[in-house]
C-alpha cells in the first residue's frame, strides 16, 4: 500500500478513567482536548490560540452507584472557541438522578438538543459510559454474582462480538451461564 505524503493539522485527543472511591462509590472522567499544528485566530475577538494549546479543553465526571445511577456530574470547559461556549455547562446537572443503560445516549441526545448543550460535551458522555461498565463490570460481578446471567443477556447481540451465534455466546451456554431459547443459538 502506497503511503500519501500528509500534514497533521488536527489532533483529538480523549483519554477517560474509571475509579472506585473509598465511599464505595464509582467516579468516571472522560477529556478531550483539541490540539492544532498551527495558531488559530479567532475572528470574534481577535485573539490568536498558539499552535499545540488547546482549542477545546473540555472534561466530565460522573459519580455513580452500583446500579449506574448517576449521583453527581461535574463538566469542565477549561478551552473553548466561542464566548458563549462555557454557558452550557450548568444545563447538564439535570444528567443527576439519571441512569446508564440502555436508551441512556438518545436520552441525552434528545434531552441537550440544540443549543441547550455543546457537541463535544455529548461526545464526552458515550466514552464515560463504556468507561464506566469496563470499570464497573468485574467488581460487580464478583460482588453481584447472582446477577451476571441477566447482565450478561443483556449484551447478547449488542455488538458483533456478543452475537447468539458467535464464540462468545455458545461458550457461556455451553458453560451454563447464559440461557437462550434455543432458536437463538447456532449449534
């Protein structure tokens, strides 16, 4: 494969973490940081973003219970391009008291539509919720064991990797983990 010769001019960096905290509560945080390879005016006000600072600085975290209940949820937009950009953020407190499932994303979408929200903050709370069951999931499930069946029913077909008729499931039915009506399951 031939390789084009290329420029970076544009660099999204998102990074996200997932903690248990002492109270036995779980915090998750999730960054993305826009980064460009030469300055940037900005029209609005004249001022210049420095090649390598960043254009967008934004942050969330999410603390949650055991069952994805979403307790608090702090954003942060340290960089932002527009003056009115930072005005978002206390719109997503109304995110509290909600919980991480499905439907959860298009709830958010309909919910911050339009310019009640910020495009990157929403492109922030997807990554802290996979971040949060990659966290959450071992824990829970050895401190939840009863309820890894119906966990794990959950994500039957969710995904390529979690099809009925894929390795992954006929080994938990094989092993007696999981339970399907036999005509979802290849033999």
């Amino acid at each position: 494969m031939t390789q084009m010769k290329r420029q970076l001019v544009h660099r999204r960096r998102i990074e996200s973490f997932g903690f248990l905290r002492d109270d036995g509560l779980w915090e998750v945080e999730a960054n993305m940081q826009d980064l460009k390879t030469q300055d940037v005016f900005r029209e609005f006000d004249g001022s210049i973003v420095l090649q390598g600072s960043p254009f967008h600085d934004i942050s969330v975290r999410l603390t949650l219970d055991d069952s994805f209940l979403i307790k608090d949820v702090s954003v942060s937009m340290d960089a932002f391009p527009f003056p009115g950009c930072g005005g978002a953020v206390p719109s997503f407190d109304v995110i509290k008291g909600t919980r991480i499932g499905a439907g959860w994303n298009r709830w958010l979408k309909q919910t911050f539509n339009g310019k009640v929200g910020c495009t990157h903050v929403l492109e922030l709370f997807p990554v802290a919720a996979t971040t949060a069951f990659q966290t959450m999931w071992q824990p829970l499930s050895e401190k939840y064991p009863s309820k890894v069946p119906m966990a794990v029913k959950q994500l039957v077909n969710t995904c390529q990797g979690w099809s009925d008729d894929g390795p992954m499931v006929q080994k938990l039915v094989d092993e007696q983990v999981l339970t399907l009506p036999s005509e979802e399951v290849q033999s």
